[in-house]
C-alpha cells in the first residue's frame, strides 16, 4: 500500500464521480464504481495501517471511522499509519536465547535440538537471572519492583528506611 495507489484512487474518485453525474449508460458505470472506489479511498489509512503491522492499527481505524469525514482526520489518520518501523509488535524487548552460548562456543538451541543435556555454563546464565530476579523487593508505597537493598524507591521517591524500621518495630 503507496502513496501511489492512495493517488491512484483519487484520481478514480475524481473521474468517475465527474462523470457520473451524466444521465447516459457510461454515467451509470461510472456512479457504480464511483462508491466502492470511495470507501476504499476512505478507509485507505485503515489499510496501511493493517497492511504495515502497526502496532495501533485498531485506534487508526476508530480515528478514520470517526474523524475520517474531516480532512484533517483522514490525513492525521494516514500519517499515523505511516509512521513507526514496519511490523514493529508492541511488546517490551526481551533476550533472545538464541544468543545463549555453551561452553563449547554454541548456541544452548543445538544441544536442545540433539537432544544432549545441557551444560552447566547455561544452566549457570539462567541461575544468575534468577538471583538478579530474587534481589528485587516490592516498594511498599507504589507496588513497583526495586532493588532488595535500595533505601529510596526510583519509581515514587519514596523514604523505604523509615518504612522498614517501622514495619519492624
């Protein structure tokens, strides 16, 4: 979906709905595809949205069905479509265990994939994670993780050495 195809449909807008409004046999051919040629064009940021992936194609549709009718909607909506990496999926990055190596300098997946057992240096990779995990606590004011040893919390900035001094008491 271009910039081109969107012109494209334009310009078929244009033309037929010129000539659609005559009263011959040409006239009604060209009325016929004068509506579908329009909707299409109207919801044309709907599609590029769909067709690149974007990860808010369901709120570029709402703007285009509601707002579409004005042009400042219909074109907000297509640049919102067009903005953003392609097929970029709204999610947090994570680590990829491909890149998890064994001792022998291999990725983890082909000892998966020959069925051998796997060595200790992932499984010390993975219990290294799972003690960084374990050193984490939960603030008391705003319920958001933070170091076990941190005495103010980064999220909220809230005093945790008053709170724990009290709590134990």
């Amino acid at each position: 979906m271009s910039i081109a195809w969107i012109l494209g449909l334009v310009a078929l807008v244009l033309v037929t709905g010129l000539i659609g409004s005559g009263t011959n046999g040409i006239a009604l051919v060209c009325a016929i595809i004068f509506f579908p040629a329009s909707v299409a064009l109207y919801f044309s940021p709907t599609f590029v949205a769909v067709h690149r992936k974007h990860p808010n194609r369901v709120a570029i549709f709402v703007l285009n069905l509601m707002l579409g009718w004005t042009l400042l909607g219909w074109v907000g909506a297509l640049v919102w479509a067009y903005t953003g990496a392609e097929g970029v999926a709204a999610q947090t990055p994570t680590e990829d265990v491909s890149s998890w190596t064994n001792s022998r300098g291999e990725s983890v997946l082909t000892d998966i994939a020959a069925n051998r057992p796997i060595d200790t240096a992932f499984s010390r990779k993975v219990s290294e994670q799972t003690a960084a995990a374990s050193e984490l606590k939960k603030c008391p004011f705003c319920a958001e993780d933070i170091k076990a040893a941190a005495i103010k919390c980064k999220h909220c900035g809230s005093d945790l050495s008053t709170s724990e001094s009290t709590a134990s008491t």
